[in-house]
C-alpha cells in the first residue's frame, strides 16, 4: 500500500494511478483520510511509490504540484 499526499489535484491523482497499466504496477484507491489518499498496489511498494510520483510529474500540472509519494 502506497499513500500519496496532496492538497490539490485529488480527483487528477485518483484517475491518473487507477487508469495506469502498463509495468509492473497497479494502483486500487482504498481511502481518503484529510490530504491523504491511500492506494493498494501490485509489486514492490517502494518502487510503486516512487512511479506514482514520476507519472504524478510528468503531468502538465504535476510539475508544480506539491505532494508525497510514499510506501504506507
């Protein structure tokens, strides 16, 4: 399980990692708790993390966003 971190873009972040398949990783949202969004994931959560925070970037807006990606 991954947690991501962020005060805007919620609903972009949500479609963004539950849409993504290719690679190794798929992302299950499983709850929001306040800033927080919590993500099962396929794989090595580490690594799952730090893709989620590589797709999250190469958005048009992800590259001012301001967020934590990070194994729960």
């Amino acid at each position: 399980m991954i947690s991501i971190s962020s005060a805007m873009q919620q609903d972009a972040i949500k479609e963004l990692l539950e849409g993504y398949g290719e690679g190794d990783f798929t992302y299950s949202f499983k709850e929001k708790k306040g800033i927080k969004m919590f993500f099962e994931v396929t794989g090595d959560p580490e690594a799952a993390a730090a893709k989620a925070k590589a797709l999250i970037k190469a958005q048009p807006w992800g590259s001012v966003l301001y967020f934590q990606s990070v194994p729960a």
